[in-house]
C-alpha cells in the first residue's frame, strides 16, 4: 500500500512549530492534490494547509490544539483505493511537546532545555502515570518533586500532566513548599534571563506566564474578557522585548512642509494614473530606507554576544486589524523601490492585513520596523522594539505649529508642518550617539525633500 508522509512545512524563517485548529477532512476522507487538509495557526498568522498527495487520509498524527513542530509528519494518506484507516495516535503530542523550540524565534520564550535522561523524575510515576520530557525537564529545574507530581490533576489525555498544568501548579504553589534543587536565582529581573523558560508561544503562555503580575480580583459589575489568540502572543511578545532589551528612545521634530505641500499637489494625479492613493507613510520609509543605508548598524539583530548584521532592508509596518490586535507585515528589499513601489506594497499589504489576506511570508523577515502612532492623532510614542530587530520608529502626527523661519533678511514667526519622529532602540548594541544620529539623519532627508519632484 502506497502511503505518502503529509509533514508540517516550513512557513517563514522563523516559525519553528504550529498550532492544529482544525481539520478539514476527516479519517477515511477522499483528499485531492492541493485540496485544504488542515488548518494551522503559527505565532504569525492562521493558515490552510493544502494536501501533497492525493488519496484517501488514513491517520492523523495530531489531534486539535495539539502543537506540531515543522517537519513533524502530521497525516498519512493512501494512495491506493485499499487503505486500512487508523485511528488517531492518543500520545502523539508527546514529542511535539518536548521538542525544543528555536530561541530565533521573535516571538517565543527562551526554550526550555530538555533532559531525556532524568534522575530523579522517572518516566512513569509510581501510579502508571506518564510525564512527557517536558514536563520532567520542568519539574527538575523548579525543584518539583515525583511526590507534587502525582498529586497534580492533570488535564491531557488520560488525566496525563501537560505543560500547562505544572506551570500552573508552580505559580500557585508557595515557593517556600516547593523543593528547589536549583537555587541560582536572577538579582535583577530587567537584566537577567530565566534559565529554562518552557517555550508555549503558539498559545501565548511564553515570558507572561513566568513574569509574575498582580493578582486583580474584579469587582461586582466588572466584565471579564479573555485574551484572544493573538492578544496572548502580542503580550507575550511585548513581555519578552522589554526583559531582553534594555529599551532607549530619542526624539527629533522634522519639518515636513515640503512634503505635504508636494503630496496634497500630486495625491490627484497619482490616484488617476496608478488607480491607489499615495500616502505619507511611503515617504517616510523612503527616508528610513536612505537613514539605514548611510547607518547599517541599525538594520542588526543579536543572537547571545553576537551581532547579525543584515544584508536585505526589509521595513515592517505595524497595522491595527479589525479586531483590536496589531500586526506586521514587511515590505521585502524595500531599498530596492523607488517611490512608487513603495506607496503599492504599503497599500497592498495594508490592505491584505485588514482583510486577512495575508501570507506567512508577508510578516518574515523584518529587519527594521515603523508604527505609524500619528493616525491614532498622537502626537508622539515610545514604541517597543519588534524583536530580534534592534530599532523601531513612531511616526506621530503631522500638524500645523508656529516655527521661527530663518532668512537672510532675518527671522520671522511662521506656520510650518511638522512633525515628531521617536525612536527606540536595543542599548545592548545601538548607544545613544548611533541611535540619536539616525533618527535625526531619517529628519534631514525628509526637511531636504524636493517639493519639485516628478512622479
């Protein structure tokens, strides 16, 4: 019998794993070639994926909700009209949840290290029970004993302890009752990293769980939400770039008269001729584009003591969804458009955002990214860096504020259109003379735009 391996592909050069939501197709299910089998959703985005073979699906390697790893065989299909159906293997999550997760990824925790061999943890507790790699890695390194783990109620499958459960135990355990065999603990939680910090980013339960907060207990009347999906990862996101980056932001006021003049006289032009309307937010990436070339010390990323520095310009744009929730999409090579270029993958991937539409490849690869804080009519905002990049931008709002104007007849008091550009940036490997400069070099090119410009 003709079996084909259905595998979970790589979908962007830093998604390590997926999240199975749904199948579309059911055990003894015909599949055609390229036909949807599965829906996924990584720590980017959710997505279809299509079939490789067709036939007839036989197995499914991974229930709903389960975490696959990229590579990780997910389905077998038969070839051959004489397949014998299987039925779901009921531990195949346990490999998925003890692999490792590569720490490249921007928006996981630092990955636990796992321990196959484990001492004073067995396998299999004295009631039968089974604990996966995982969570006897976590066990030992937070000082659990076999004894707490028997008593803890576990949520899997056959009563099975999931990640979820110890850490749950461990953040509601008294640290005084919890027998720690590792006793190195950080000094300070701003400069310090956790040693073996479980990675659980496809559902949002990476640095937030592990960096206590306060304990909030809702009064009579209050309405209770719980965070959706992406909400967890961007918090988790956030969480994560604050403690590994030591954040640092300087301000510059550019004037951008120049620029609003020049598009509020070509803006019709541009709609009737290329069919989209041309926006500030392309200029702008312009000159960063041209700030980044003359400063390629900001287009790095770090990885431990070393610094990666970036061949290709890719500026992501962080985009509200619908929804509440932000995400971003990255103009690829954007130092290879002129403007008009620009203005189009701005608007398209704007566009592919707010309509869902967008591809795991849309939002890889950033190497720089702008969030544009003016179209929320703020003035000016101290953005987080978008990790592993280095420095981020906040564009605020363009408006009309009295500015004394220089001319060799003397000074006067005029209307100008200006604006604050901020910027944050990782001080392990940009100071403040790199980051200060840059900004204000992005400033230059936009106060030195030429109103006399031809599209």
């Amino acid at each position: 019998m003709a079996q084909i391996e259905i595998r979970l592909p790589k979908m962007g050069e830093s998604v390590t794993e997926a999240t199975i939501t749904n199948w579309l197709k059911n055990i003894g299910d015909t599949v055609e070639l390229d036909e949807p089998l599965v829906e996924v959703a990584t720590d980017k985005v959710d997505n279809e994926l299509p079939s490789e073979a067709g036939g007839i699906l036989i197995k499914q390697f991974f229930e709903k909700d389960q975490v696959a790893q990229v590579g990780d065989v997910i389905a077998l299909i038969s070839t051959d009209g004489n397949a014998s159906i299987a039925e779901p293997e009921k531990d195949s999550n346990i490999a998925a949840e003890a692999a490792v997760s590569d720490n490249n990824n921007s928006i996981q925790a630092i990955p636990a290290v796992i321990n196959e061999s484990s001492d004073s943890i067995d396998r299999n507790g004295p009631s039968g029970k089974f604990y996966s790699p995982l969570v006897r890695n976590i066990a030992e390194k937070e000082g659990v004993s076999m004894s707490q783990l028997e008593s803890i109620n576990g949520t899997g499958q056959s009563g099975r302890v999931t990640k979820k459960d110890i850490l749950e135990f461990i953040q509601n355990k008294p640290v005084s009752s919890i027998e720690s065999t590792n006793k190195t603990e950080a000094k300070d939680t701003l400069t310090s990293v956790p040693v073996a910090i479980p990675s659980d980013a496809s559902q949002g339960n990476g640095f937030m769980s592990h960096i206590k907060g306060p304990v909030v207990i809702a009064n009579p009347g209050d309405e209770i939400i719980e965070m959706d999906r992406m909400r967890k990862l961007i918090a988790d996101h956030m969480v994560m770039s604050v403690h590994v980056a030591p954040h640092v932001t300087s301000y510059v006021e550019a004037d951008v008269t120049n620029i609003v003049n020049w598009r509020n006289k070509v803006k019709g032009e541009f709609t009737k001729r290329e069919g989209e309307n041309i926006t500030f937010t392309p200029i702008i990436i312009e000159a960063i584009v041209k700030a980044i070339k003359d400063f390629p010390m900001i287009n790095v990323s770090v990885s431990g003591t070393t610094i990666i520095k970036r061949k290709d310009i890719n500026i992501g744009m962080a985009t509200a969804l619908p929804s509440g929730n932000l995400i971003v999409p990255v103009i690829k090579n954007a130092d290879r458009m002129n403007l008009i270029g620009l203005t189009k993958s701005v608007n398209q991937l704007a566009n592919n955002a707010r309509n869902n539409k967008l591809k795991p490849e849309d939002i890889q690869g950033g190497t720089f990214t702008v969030t544009n804080v003016g179209s929320f009519g703020n003035v000016m905002g101290t953005p987080i860096i978008n990790q592993p990049q280095v420095a981020i931008m906040a564009l605020g709002a363009i408006r009309k504020v009295p500015a004394v104007i220089e001319t060799p007849n003397g000074d006067f008091i005029g209307i100008r259109q200006k604006m604050y550009l901020s910027h944050s940036y990782d001080h392990r490997v940009v100071d403040g003379s790199l980051g200060g400069q840059f900004v204000r070099r992005v400033a230059d090119y936009l106060e030195q735009f030429d109103p006399n410009r031809e599209l």
